[in-house]
C-alpha cells in the first residue's frame, strides 16, 4: 500500500516477490490502475465534498486535488512534462559544468602538450635563442638610432621654436617701443598743456586787470562826454537867451529897473547855493551808484560760483545715491557690489559650462576672488586696480568669444562692459622674487591681498605689475619715499591711503574718497554714505537758500541803482536848469546900463565857446569809441585765454587717463618681454641639454654597433623591441632549463599527455550529444504540449456531450463550463421542462436532484476515463426511488457497454430489484454482532472464489 512505510508484492502461492515501490509503481501504470484517481474510487468522503462544494473550482479540484484532471489522467501528463523540464533544466547545469569542465581541461591538455612539443623542440629552442640573441644585440642598436632620430627631431623643433621666440622677442620689442613712444607722447602733451596752462594764468591776470581798467576808463570818459554834452546844451541855451536879450534891449525905453536888479541878484545867490547843495548830492550819489555796481556785479559772480558749486554737489550726490543702493543690495549679494547684472552674468557663465561652451570656467569678476589683509588699504588697491576689480579671465580666445555673447545680453550697447583678461589658466602662480619691490615697512599691493586662486594673482600681475606696487598710507611718507630719496628697488609707483598716486617726478590725488568695492564693513559704509548722502542734500540746500538770498540782493540792489540813477538823472536836469537859470538872470541888465554891443560880444564868444565845447565833443565821443571798442577788444581776449585754460583743463584729465593705461601698457609689454627673455632662456638650456644628450647618444651608439657586429657579423632587420627580444630570450632560457630537469621523463609525459587529449575529446563528445539531445527534447516537448493541449479541448467536449446525453434521460437540460487556466469547472443544471425555465446553479437543486447530476457528471467521467476499475461509495444515500432507479439504470447501462472494466458499488440500500445477471455480482454484508469491535475478515481461497463466481 502507497503511504505505508514499506510494499510488499506477494505471488499467487503467498510468497512475497518484492518490497520495492518502483515495481509496484511500474505494475500500477502497465494494467492502469489509479489508486489515487477519484474517478476509480469514489469514496463517501470525498463524494460529500464534491456534493456539498459551492466552489466551482472545488468541482476542478477536491482538498487540492485535480478532481477532473485526475480522472482523465491529464495530471499524469503535466506532471510527466514538468518532470521533463526540470529534466531539461538540470541537463543544461550538467552542459554548463561540463563546458567549465572542458574550458580546465584544454587548458591542463595545451599545457601538455606544450610540455610534449618542448621535448621534440630542445634542440630547435636552443638555435632560436642563439637567433634571439642576434636579434637582441642589433635591437639595441635600432633603439638607440630611433632614440637618436627622435632628440635630432626635438632639437629641429627646438631650433624653430627659438626661431619663432626670438621674432616674437622682436614683435615684443617693436611694441615695448610703440607703448613707451606713446606714453612719452601723452607726457609730452600733458607737460604741454601743463605748461600752456601755467603760462597762460599770469596773461589771463593782466587781461582781467587790462578789462577792469578800460571799464574804469570808458566809465570816465563817458562821464566827460556827457559834462560837455550838457555844458553845449547849456551854451547854445545861453545863446538863444542872449540874442532874445539883444533884440529885446533894442526895442525897449531906457528906464530905471533898480528893484527888480536887486530881485535879481538875490535870487541868483539863492541859485548858486542850490547848484553847489545839487552838486555835493550828486557826487553822494555817484558814488552810491558805483557801490551798487560793485555789489550787483559781486552778486552775480558768486551766484554763477554757487549753480556751478550746486550742479556739482547734485552730481556728487547722484553718485553717491547709486552707491548706496549699489551698497544696500550687495548686503544680500557681494556681487551686486561689482555691477547689478553680475549675479545674472555668473549663473549663465555655469550653465554654459556645464553644457561644455567653455574649455575652462571664466573667473571673475577678479575684485570678488581677493580679499584684504589690511581694511585701511582698501582705497590705496582700488585706485591702483581701477576697473581690473571687474574684469574677467578666460583660458582662451574661444572662451572670451562665448563670454561676450553672454555679456551682450546683460549689457546693452554703448554702456561699459567689464574688461576680459585672456590668458592661459595656470596652477601657480608666477615667481616674482628677483623682480618685486621690497620695503621693510611698507607691504606691495601682492603681499596685502590673500589671493586663493593663482589664475586671478597672475592676471593681476600681468596687468598691473601688483608686485612693484607700494602701499604707504601717509601722503606725506609717501613723497618722502617716492620724492626726496631714490624709490626702493623695482618700485614704480605708490599709493596712499587717501588712494593718491606717487611717483618718482609726479603726484597724482585721488578723485574717490572712499573704497566701492573692497570694503567689509558695509554697515558702516552704508551709514556713512547715508550721513554724506544727508549731508550733500543738506549743503544743496543751504546753496539753495543762498542763491535765493543772492537772487534777492541783487534784485534790491538793481532797484536801489535804478532808484538812485533816476535820482541821479533828476539832480542832473536841476543843477543844469538852476545853472541855466543863473545865467539868465546874470545876463538880464536895465536897458539904460545895458550895452547892445557888449551882449553881442558876449554872444559872440558864446558861440566861440560853444564850437571849442562841440570840437571837445567830438573828439571824447571818438575817444570813447575806441575806448569802448579796447573794453570789448579786452573782454573778448579775456574770455577767449580763459576758454582756452578752462579746455586745456578739460584736455589734461582724460590724457591723465591715457597717461595711466599707456603706463600700464608699457608695464605689460616690458612684463611680456621679460616672459619671452625667460622662456628663450629656458628654451636654450633645454637645447643645449639635448645637443649634450644627442652627443653621448652618437657615442653610445658607436660601442653597441661594434658588439653587435661582435656577436653577428652582418646586420640583421628586427621588428621586434629590445624588451620583447628580453622577455623572449629569459622564457626560453627557462624553458631549456625546465626541458634539460625534465629530460628523463619522456614517456610520463607523452601518457599524461594522451590521457588528458582523450578525457577532453570524451568530455567534449559529451557535451555535444547532449546540446543535441536538449534541442530534440524542446522540439519534441513543444510538439507533445501542443497536442496536450488539443487532447485536452477534446476530452473536455466528450464529457459535456455525455453529460448532456445522461441529463436528457430525464428531460434535464445541463451546460458545463471549463475554465483549464484558472482550474474551475461550473455546472448548471434545469430540472424542468426544456427553455421553459432558466439554468440554475447546482446549489439551487434538491438534494435528489443533485445527487442524480453528480451521478451523470462522474458517468461522464468514466466515459472518457481509461481506469480498469470504477468505484462509487454510497452514491445513492439521498436520492429518492425515482432517481435511485434512474441513476442504476444508467450505471448498469454503462457497465454492459464497457465490459472490460470492472464496475464496483457501495450502497445500504436493498439492490433486490436488480435484474438478474451472470455479470452482476451482489455481496451482503451481514450485521455485526453486539459488541464486535473489529470485522472478521480473512484471506479468501481460490476455490472459494471461484464458487462465489
């Protein structure tokens, strides 16, 4: 029995033949029979789960078991193909460590047969080394040649590179001289316009005393003109007076006119008292007058000082209010400090490195990458950096290229852009000890900055000489160092703490009064900067309020003159009608003491008065013309000497600039020269050093071509290198060394060697048959799924056409529903009449009826099962008669048309209404005793069963 712990297979006399389950297994699947199928055996157990299942995959399978494929032995045929590939599967591990296997054994058999071929080849092993040997001694020489060939080439190059560096030495100094002639020429014309300058003030002082004496002297004489212009008038008035008198006199009667004399005389003494009162007010006035003048004129100077005084201070604090903003925004970014678009800049500088635009990162801007070991010099290195603290350093031409299109979109055109270095990116920075200034109290602008990148402290070197470039910060110890002595060693120049420039022959101060750039504390800038910022607005105002002041003085001044030359004008008119009124009465006489003849000389030498007054006349209107004409001539000269100092002024600043880049142009050219100088003299010591080495090599080659020749005569062609020839000659010496210690095992070895040849071809035959067998088996296996499958689709169909056959026998209608790939099987079955009523779930049937559709279900089994046996247990238990009688009709019907089967029923019901049949056999199991606890069951004889037959 399968599940017991041991079998026992016994003959027809008793005697056990075998104990083993293979051949229990083996008779099993030679007659058929399945012990385990559902359908053979049927027992109560397993009928009540399949009976009482709501599941219709329980109707597929029961407790796990493939209900359906079992009885149709199709799980025999999974499981014979599954085993089939597990089979194939450990056949390829088997391929796969054989193939391993046969990979050690070529290996072990080349290495055999190496061993082998050695033995046979000692003698032609030795001739090579000999011819190896041979060959070593003339690869030698080839080496050296090449060698040799290779330092004449480098000192070829050598010999062009010194070429081409001794004409850039040349194009170096062509530019050295052009920077120095230009530099002369910008001082040549700013010592000119100094000069110019300088000769022209002591002219423009004359000219402006020259302007205000001719002022002085037109004044005068215009005052003259008009004292004979109003004595003419008063002379020709004089005259008509006394031609009136005369006529007047000559019609008259002589009569006495005493008391209007007397009249007369006293009121030309009143007259005359007015006149001299008249006069000593308008002298007061005159000069009240000239005071005014002066004043307005003052006014109006200072008011033309103080708009140009505002225009600046308004400038001032423009600059100021955008480097407080400037300020203020780079306390959130440093870089806003160097420009507002610089953070912009930068973020587009990395994203185009990191798309591979640049073939090294730009640096900058280079104020950003140093920083201050002294904060009180922040002014001195700023004026001495300028714009190199925005400037950009870019490895190439190329990376500047790219570096300017992004500048163009933060920068428009017409404003300034920030300065692009390009040179070459180095490691380190250069050496400049044998060319650095040196002062033991005064640190270079390179020694006080901390300057971590070396590519930023070279481009600073290159372009302003940072390492000759003192920082003093006393004006006046600066001038004592630069000035009154000789300047230290390689020191061109120093800066101050106020940012002013010392040179050896010239001072220069600076225009800034605090650093922009540089500074840490920017709190305190900030602050500053707003107090300057309060302060300018403050000082615009009080110029504000001044110029208002001065507006309004010199309107109270123009109308306290034009008050006071009415006054004037009015005084003049009074003291010449009181004069002219003195003389009419001086000339008035009684007709009898008048004489005609003398009012007619009087008359006379009026009029010979009056032409000397009108000669005077003329002659101070021609002097006032030209004196008037000497102001203008002066003024105009004055104005132009001062346009020309104010334009040389102008003039003088930008060449002041010039002067500064032309100085640093001459820096750098002199710097470039110096590198060419360096790198030609490095240059030639590496010339040299090959010319020396190519000298030894010639020598070396002479002693190796004669031991060559030594060991072989005549010159051999090697393609070969000397440490190839090397390796080869020891591995075969080893080799003749291994054969000469291995020479008396000959046969061993040819054994060894044949045994491993054979075992790999076995190996290898092997694993061949085998590749070959597993491609069969998947061709075959492929083929036997397919008609699995397809023996499968028909059984399935056999067993729902014999299902629906078994129902119709009592006008059931049934479907089933197989589903092989979830594993389930539905029923439906309709006890009624026809389509008249709906298929229904077997759970929905009687107990009757579902008993007598279970009985057609396993009828259909056992139709298209292949079992010898058949077995039901209590298949009846809850049908009623009709169906009991029905369903073994059914099961007897079947049984009579498969002969050759044995049918095999367990029922407590009476089978007495059972036809009568030498095929059926009825056995009754009488009732048991009281109290039996076990069946008396014993081996039934032959003879026995054959009278039970």
């Amino acid at each position: 029995m399968d599940g017991s712990r041991s079998y026992k297979l016994k003959s027809e006399t008793g005697t056990v033949v075998s104990t083993r389950k293979e051949e229990l297994i083996a008779i099993l699947d030679h007659f058929n029979i399945q012990v385990d199928n559902p359908v053979s055996v049927l027992t109560q157990e397993m009928s009540k789960q399949f009976l009482q299942s709501k599941n219709e995959g329980d109707k597929y399978k029961v407790r796990n078991t493939k209900f359906f494929m079992k009885a149709t032995q199709l799980e025999q045929m999974k499981e014979d193909y599954s085993y089939i590939m597990e089979t194939k599967e450990r056949t390829k591990e088997q391929i796969n460590q054989g193939e391993e296997r046969l990979i050690e054994l070529k290996r072990q058999c080349l290495e055999k047969e190496e061993r082998f071929q050695s033995i046979a080849g000692l003698s032609t092993m030795k001739t090579n080394l000999e011819y190896l040997k041979h060959e070593m001694a003339w690869a030698v020489v080839n080496e050296i040649e090449k060698q040799l060939n290779a330092i004449r080439d480098n000192i070829k190059i050598g010999e062009d590179r010194a070429a081409r560096l001794d004409r850039k030495m040349e194009e170096q100094q062509v530019r050295l001289n052009e920077a120095e002639k230009k530099y002369k020429d910008i001082q040549d014309k700013l010592e000119k316009i100094s000069q110019e300058t300088n000769a022209r003030a002591p002219e423009c002082m004359a000219l402006k005393t020259d302007v205000t004496a001719k002022k002085r002297t037109y004044n005068e004489a215009e005052v003259l003109y008009n004292r004979s212009l109003n004595e003419y008038r008063a002379l020709m008035k004089d005259d008509e007076q006394l031609c009136k008198r005369i006529e007047e006199l000559k019609k008259s009667t002589d009569q006495s006119l005493e008391p209007e004399r007397l009249e007369r005389q006293k009121k030309i003494s009143w007259l005359k008292e007015r006149v001299k009162a008249l006069q000593d007010q308008e002298s007061s006035i005159n000069q009240e007058i000239e005071q005014f003048q002066q004043a307005i004129e003052k006014d109006k100077e200072e008011r033309v000082r103080i708009k140009r005084e505002e225009l600046d201070v308004k400038h001032i604090l423009s600059y100021n209010q955008r480097q407080l903003k400037e300020l203020k925004d780079s306390k959130t970014d440093r870089l806003k400090r160097f420009g507002p678009h610089v953070p912009a800049l930068l973020e587009a500088i990395d994203d185009a490195y990191r798309r591979g635009r640049f073939t090294c990162k730009p640096i900058g801007p280079l104020g950003a990458c140093i920083h201050l070991r002294d904060p009180e010099l922040a002014l001195a290195i700023e004026s001495c950096l300028k714009g190199l603290l925005q400037a950009y350093c870019c490895h190439n031409h190329a990376d500047e290229r790219v570096l300017q299109a992004l500048m163009e979109k933060f920068y428009s055109r017409g404003t300034s852009r920030p300065q692009i270095i390009v040179s070459e990116f180095r490691n380190e920075m250069y050496d400049v000890r044998h060319r650095a200034a040196y002062h033991p109290d005064f640190p270079t602008v390179l020694t006080a900055l901390e300057i971590d990148n070396a590519v930023v402290a070279n481009s600073l070197i290159d372009m302003r000489s940072i390492e000759t470039v003192l920082l003093i910060k006393s004006n006046s110890v600066a001038r004592a160092v630069m000035q009154s002595q000789k300047p230290p060693k390689n020191c061109r120049e120093a800066f101050t703490a106020d940012g002013d420039q010392v040179f050896a022959g010239r001072y220069y101060s600076s225009e800034n009064t605090r650093p922009k750039f540089l500074s840490k504390d920017v709190d305190s800038e900030i602050s500053d900067l707003e107090n300057e910022v309060e302060n300018k607005k403050a000082q615009i105002l009080n110029l504000q309020q001044h110029l208002s002041t001065l507006e309004k003085d010199i309107k109270r001044n123009e109308e306290f003159l034009r008050r006071r030359q009415i006054h004037y004008r009015e005084l003049k008119v009074k003291i010449t009608e009181s004069i002219s009124e003195i003389r009419e009465l001086e000339n008035i006489e009684e007709h009898q003491s008048v004489d005609i003849a003398t009012l007619e000389d009087e008359a006379q030498e009026n009029k010979i008065k009056m032409k000397m007054v009108e000669k005077n006349m003329e002659q101070q209107k021609e002097n006032m013309e030209h004196l008037k004409n000497l102001k203008i001539e002066a003024e105009n000269k004055y104005d132009a000497i001062k346009q020309k100092i104010n334009q040389l002024s102008d003039l003088a600043e930008p060449l002041k600039d010039e002067l500064n880049l032309a100085d640093s142009e001459v820096d750098n050219q002199k710097r470039g020269k110096r590198h060419y100088e360096e790198k030609q003299k490095e240059h030639l010591d590496t010339l040299n050093k090959k010319k020396r080495e190519l000298d030894m090599k010639e020598k070396e080659l002479e002693e190796k071509m004669s031991q060559a020749r030594q060991i072989c005569p005549e010159r051999i062609e090697v393609k070969k290198s000397a440490s190839i020839l090397d390796k080869e000659i020891n591995r075969l010496r080893q080799k003749i060394q291994a054969e000469h210690a291995s020479h008396g095992d000959r046969e061993e070895i040819m054994r060894l060697y044949q045994e491993a040849r054979e075992t790999y071809l076995d190996l290898d035959n092997k694993v061949r048959t085998l590749k070959r067998f597993i491609k069969l088996l998947e061709e075959i296996m492929t083929h036997r799924y397919k008609t699995y499958q397809q023996f499968r689709r028909c059984l399935t169909l056999r067993c729902k056409l014999y299902f629906d056959n078994l129902l119709s026998q009592r006008a059931y209608c049934g479907k089933m529903n197989f589903d092989h790939k979830n594993e389930t099987l539905s029923i439906s079955v309709q006890p009624g009449e026809g389509n008249r009523a709906a298929f229904n779930d077997m759970r929905a049937l009687s107990g009757g009826e579902r008993s007598f559709s279970t009985v057609c279900f396993i009828l259909s089994l056992w139709s298209i099962a292949e079992s010898p046996f058949r077995c039901l247990d209590e298949f009846d238990v809850y049908m009623d008669m009709v169906n009991r009688r029905i369903a073994m009709d059914m099961i007897l019907k079947m049984a009579d048309s498969q002969r050759f089967r044995q049918f095999i029923l367990l029922t407590p019901q009476s089978m007495s209404s059972l036809p009568s049949s030498k095929l059926i056999r009825i056995l009754r199991m009488s009732d048991p005793e009281r109290g039996q606890t076990t069946l008396p069951f014993r081996p039934v004889t032959r003879e026995e069963e054959e009278d039970r037959s």
